[in-house]
C-alpha cells in the first residue's frame, strides 16, 4: 500500500484557490495604501474586505447557509 499525501475533496480544494486568489488581489493593494507602521486594517477598508469576502462566498463558513454562512464542519 502506497501514501498518496492528502488531497483535498474538489469542493475544498476549489475553496482554498478562492481564498488564495482573494488575498492575493485584494490584501497587498490595502497593504500598500495603509503602511508598514499600521497596527491594524482602518474601518473604511475592513468594511470592503469584509463585503467581497461575503460576495466570494468567504464569509463564517462553518455557520450554516441558511443564516449566510459557507456550511462547511
């Protein structure tokens, strides 16, 4: 018997690759607008991450659909 590694279910993997692409796009360009010295995300910006993290389905995942959550365990 052979270890084949861990791969991950196509619904999970497809996830992670919107994840991935969410952070890649969205997080350097407010990176660069607030500064290396920032100690955290201003509202103005957090209030847009938070929306298109909804909008690519990113958002509570493990709460329930039927309440706006992704329905993953």
């Amino acid at each position: 018997m052979t270890f084949d590694g861990f791969d991950l279910p196509d619904e999970l993997a497809m996830m992670r690759d919107v994840a991935r692409r969410f952070v890649a796009e969205r997080l350097p360009a407010v990176e660069r607008e607030i500064g290396p010295e920032a100690t955290r995300i201003p509202e103005a910006h957090l209030a847009e991450l938070r929306r298109d993290a909804r909008r690519a389905g990113l958002w509570c995942l493990d709460a329930p659909v039927e309440y706006g959550g992704g329905g993953l365990s």
